[in-house]
C-alpha cells in the first residue's frame, strides 16, 4: 500500500505538468479551432529558458520561471501574428504553419543549446516530507500547488474579465463575436500568448518532477 500510495503521489505530480500542457493546448483550440502542432516545441524552448537562466544566469527560480514564461509568450503572439493573414481563409495552410514554426523552433534550439539534454537541480531543497511512512518530495507538493494556482487563475481569467469574456464568445461563434465589436484577431492572440506561457510554466515545473 505505501509503495501506491507513494507511486500515486508522484503520479499526481508528473499529471499536474501534463495538465498545464493541455490547458495551453486545448485554449488555442478553443478559442480558434486550431490544432497547434508547435506546442511542444514552445515547450521545450520554455523548458531550456528557465534552465538557462536559472542554471547559467543563477537567477532565482521563480524570477527564471517568469523571464520563461514571458519569452514564450512572446514567441506565441509572434506565432498568431504571422498566422493571422490566413484566419478564416485557407486553415490547412495555418496547420502546416505551426509545423513549419516548430521546426525552426527545433533549429534554433538545436543553435543555442545543442542537441543534448541537461540536467537541472532542484530548485527546492528542503528534504522529503514523511508521513504516515510516506516520503513525499517537496517539490511534488510544489509542481501540485503552481497547477492549482494555475487553473484557479485561468478559470479566474476567463469568468472575471471582459477580455476572458471576449474569448469565449470567439470561441462560440466568431462572426458574431465581430459583430458586436469584439477584435477577433486580439482574442486569438491572447490566447496563443497565454498557451505559450502555460506551456512554459509547465515545462519549468518539470525540471525536477520526473527525478
């Protein structure tokens, strides 16, 4: 039963990064009905971006979190910004285009940090909690608490404000969220920015989920 219940622990932690993931992807889904094939690429470049900074530039980890999630935000509002010409008119040609950036974000990955991969301490250092025989890692409890934050302040986002509200009308029905004024092409740009940054987010907890 321990070894179970000890399984199932890390278990909860490797699925809170996996759940990040998807709730990147399924917002750029859900909002443009687009299946973005570069996700995991922005991932991976979110993943080498916190490392760096935190490793290279000895950054606090929370401070090389943020810088990583700002970065590929970024790099999904650049996305959405190249893409945009084509909404509404050839979406086969939007599909190939986020292949086509996830293998220049492949390339330039590949540049920057070869094709090795690193290994990254964790940014936690307090020992492993134990409890009811139960040894626990400390950083589990802390990838479990940032997937909670997130959703909170996801849900938070898209009930609470005019622009979450905005992105679900384009998600039902985009010509007439245009009808009433809502910029269509700003809402789809939110949306692949705030995948981006989830998807950072997620890549940065797991620096030290699986070890």
């Amino acid at each position: 039963m321990q070894v179970f219940l000890q399984t199932l622990i890390g278990g909860l932690s490797l699925g809170a990064i996996y759940a990040l993931v998807a709730m990147g992807f399924s917002l750029v889904y859900r909002t443009m009905g687009l299946v973005n094939f570069a996700h995991a690429d922005v991932l991976m470049i979110g993943a080498y971006t916190a490392s760096t900074f935190y490793m290279s530039s000895r950054l606090p980890f929370a401070l090389a979190m943020a810088l990583a999630i700002a970065i590929t935000a970024l790099i999904g509002l650049f996305i959405e910004r190249v893409l945009r010409p084509l909404e509404n008119k050839d979406f086969t040609l939007m599909l190939i285009g986020t292949i086509g950036f996830g293998m220049v974000l492949q390339a330039v990955a590949v540049l920057i940090w070869g094709a090795t991969g690193r290994a990254v301490a964790s940014p936690v250092k307090a020992a492993p909690l134990e409890f009811l025989g139960l040894r626990v890692r400390t950083y589990d409890l802390v990838v479990l608490l940032i997937a909670a934050l997130a959703v909170l302040l996801l849900v938070g986002f898209l009930q609470r404000t005019k622009m979450g509200a905005a992105m679900q009308a384009v998600a039902m029905d985009h010509e007439a969220a245009t009808a009433v004024g809502i910029h269509v092409g700003r809402s789809n740009a939110i949306a692949f920015a705030v995948g981006a940054g989830l998807a950072a987010l997620a890549a940065a907890s797991s620096a030290r989920c699986c070890t």
